[in-house]
C-alpha cells in the first residue's frame, strides 16, 4: 500500500465504468473494448497499490472489502453493471454485498461503504 509516510494516509480506489475501454454492454453481457485503453483487468492491476493489495475480500477483482484498522472495513463497490447496462449491482454482487456486510457484524467491525457514482444523483440530469 503507498502511503503518504509523513502523514500515515492510505488511498482506497475504486474504479468504475469510464475509468477504462468499455464503451459498449451488449444483452449478452459481453463488451466492446477501445484499443489503446486499458480493460478492465488492466485497469485493477496499475492501481494495486491502492487498496486492492491490501484486500480482505474480493468480487470479480474489481470490487473489494479493505480493513484500515481494528474495528473498520471499507466495502469498495464497482459498479459496472449487471452485464447489460453501465452502472449497477449484479444479483451475485448484491449477495456478495449482504455477506460483507453480515461478515462486519459478526466481527463487530463498523463498515463504510464507497461507491464510484453517486448514491444520490448530484442534480435532475444525471441519471440520463
């Protein structure tokens, strides 16, 4: 993990839909990359050193479950879609959300969850 040493920060990342080459979902789940840009495979790999080598739980390698110290998690959520649109939770993701989370409880662990694009659209326009 990069850390600013001086001042004991971490940086946790997450990554999401225009961070790398997809530019296109097609109903069968599969996606068309640009040539020259990252993938998404890629994309998690350069930023390693930022939250995602120090993982105590992955889905789909791009998102993950950090633990900064004793008693918190950070549940880093990609959300590239379900396969058919740009943004949003698969069902698999979704469960694998619960179980983070019932997993934070049984440890008695507080846990903040952080997404790429806003839980709450920033102004009327967004969501289109």
């Amino acid at each position: 993990m990069i850390q600013n040493r001086n001042a004991g920060k971490k940086v946790y990342l997450i990554t999401a839909t225009h961070d790398f080459g997809l530019t296109k979902v097609f109903p069968d789940g599969k996606s068309e990359d640009r040539e020259g840009v990252a993938n998404r495979c890629e994309l998690r790999n350069m930023y390693e050193d930022f939250g995602f080598s120090s993982s105590i739980a992955e889905f789909d390698r791009n998102s993950y479950v950090a633990k900064p110290c004793d008693g918190f998690r950070i549940l880093c959520l990609n959300d590239d879609g379900d396969g058919t649109k740009f943004r949003g939770y698969s069902k698999e993701q979704k469960e694998w959300i619960l179980e983070q989370i019932k997993a934070a409880r049984e440890n008695g662990d507080y846990i903040f969850a952080v997404t790429h694009h806003p839980v709450i659209p920033p102004n009327p326009i967004y969501p289109v």
